[in-house]
C-alpha cells in the first residue's frame, strides 16, 4: 500500500479533505497548491498538528520542476467552476489539460522501478448528459463544456501514456460534491450565502437540471479505495448518494435556512442562463463498490448541518 503521497490542489475543497484522510490513516502526505482563489490558505495553521507526516509547496503542476520521491500522485488540481470556463476557456486548458500533461512528463522522468501512481481526479461530466440510466466507465466521452472537454482530453491523454509508456494511472470520476469548506462559488454555499444577504438564489434555466449529489468526505473515502485497492489502468466512477434537481436542492436549503412556513419559490431567481447545461447526469458505481467503497452521507439529512455552518461563516 502506498505511504507517501503527494496530493496536488491539496487546498481546495476535495483536497483538503483528501489529505486529512489520508494523514487520519497514517499516509506521509506531500502537498502541493498553486494558491489561487479557490485555495483555503488557512488550512496550513490547523495542520501543524500532521507536521511531521504533511510537507507543503507552493507551487503551480505546469510549472513543477522537481516531482518528489513519492508511492502515488493524487491530481486534484483543477479549475473546476463551469461558468467560469464559459468566460474564459485557456485557463482551463492550461490546468486541467497541460498541468496533466506536465505530471506525467514528470513521472516519464523517472526510472520505470521509481515512477508512482497517478491517479487522476476527474469528473461524471465528461459522459455529457444522460437522459436515462447510467454512464459506466467505458462509455464514450461527450463533454458540453470547456471545463468537462479540459478532464476529458486529460483522461484521454493519461490512457495514452499509460499505454505508450508504462506509466501506472488510475482514474476517479465523481459525482457533484457538496460539504464544508466548498467554495461559494458553488451552488450550496452560494445559495446559503444569498439567503443571509437576503437575496434571491441565482438558478439556471429553472433548475431543473438533475445531478447526484456526492458527500466530500465519501468522496475522499472513493480516492483512497481507489488508491488501496485500485487497479492500474482502470477508470472508477463514484456516485452519489441523492439523485435530484437543482431546483429541488435549492427549496431543501430555503426550507432549511428560512423554516417550512415560506413558499421556497419566492426566493428563488429562476433567469440565468448556463450555455450547454446538461440535463441529467449519472454514473454506474458498481466497480467501485466491488471495491468496498459505498457512500455514508444523505445530502437531505446533511443539508441542516451545511447551513448552521454557514450561517456562522462571513463568505465575501
């Protein structure tokens, strides 16, 4: 089992959690973040108590010059927010596509005896929507947007250098994740947020759009089954644990925040416009739960605890 690993985008929302995790179970962790707006740089002080299994850098994966003697890499540096690759696109490729690119050049690097595992953290968006049913993990590839074409062309080139060049590669694929520390750029936080500054929620094309709802911490559980018990070459989806809309999510945290006495639509904002959205999306987790792995979190029931912490939290 691998016991020292390096975990890029260790600050941000699903890498925090990743590297707690991973400390929780005795792993020497190398984190690795660039710092940008998503990072949680606070997060360092409350981890002086792993000082002497966590090691940090500042530093961006494109830029990376030295890769260091690790079991495992866990990828999780990413810019993840799709309206923003609908703004702008090159930071996206630059990140999601070319910062995968330079790991595994990296990892070429190294003699064939010391390459480590890179296991890339990819999403259920590059299956495109999914009217009905499930994507498994061999179905084609149609991503809608710049940010899910980015984790696509970087699943696509991670399989052909583990191809063409040995390299060992394992492949996660979640579903949406929700849970604290998440940036309030996302739907939740974003929703609470506007609900204290008594403000409508901002919904896409009147949320209907249905997706699985994943916790962050059985997400982080799904990266190290993977990691323990994976198999190289092999692609995992991670479902969620609720499948519902958008606009159901978004009355359950009206309800939640403001009581059952108010009409949820009232303060909701039904028009905006995403271009591309997607429908519907679901995986087949069946691979994964063979492995042991089965989600721990309701997101109906964890809605409650998400807003009490939010409440207590001044999101600028």
């Amino acid at each position: 089992m691998p016991k020292i690993v390096a975990v890029t985008g260790c600050l941000g929302f699903i890498g925090s959690h990743v590297v707690e995790l991973l400390c929780e179970h005795g792993y020497r962790v190398y984190g690795i973040d660039s710092e940008t707006y998503a990072a949680n740089t606070n997060l360092l002080d409350s981890w002086r108590g792993f000082s002497d299994i966590f090691k940090y850098q500042k530093a961006d994966i494109c830029k990376l010059k030295h890769l260091p003697d690790v079991d495992a890499i866990i990828n999780l540096a990413a810019e993840t927010h799709v309206d923003n690759s609908l703004q702008d696109a090159e930071g996206f490729m630059r990140s999601n596509f070319f910062g995968v690119h330079h790991l595994l050049e990296l990892v070429r690097g190294k003699r064939a005896y010391q390459m480590p595992l890179l296991l890339q953290v990819s999403t259920d968006e590059v299956y495109g929507a999914v009217p009905t049913g499930r994507s498994a993990e061999g179905d084609p590839l149609r991503p809608s947007s710049p940010y899910s074409a980015s984790k696509a062309a970087a699943d696509l080139l991670i399989a052909a250098y583990a191809h063409a060049f040995a390299i060992p590669t394992r492949v996660v694929r979640p579903s949406n994740c929700y849970g604290p520390r998440q940036h309030h750029e996302k739907l939740i936080p974003k929703a609470i947020r506007h609900l204290g500054l008594q403000r409508p929620i901002p919904i896409h094309e009147g949320g209907n759009a249905v997706r699985n709802w994943l916790a962050v911490t059985d997400c982080a559980e799904a990266i190290r089954t993977v990691l323990e018990k994976g198999k190289d070459g092999e692609t995992y989806n991670v479902g969620g644990n609720t499948e519902t809309s958008v606009r159901g999510v978004a009355m359950a945290l009206v309800e939640a925040y403001l009581g059952l006495t108010v009409d949820p639509c009232q303060y909701l904002d039904f028009g905006y416009i995403r271009l591309g959205l997607d429908g519907r999306y679901c995986v087949d987790d069946t691979k994964l739960r063979c492995l042991g792995w089965e989600p721990q979190g309701n997101l109906l029931r964890d809605l409650p605890a998400l807003v009490d912490a939010e409440r207590k939290t001044v999101r600028w």
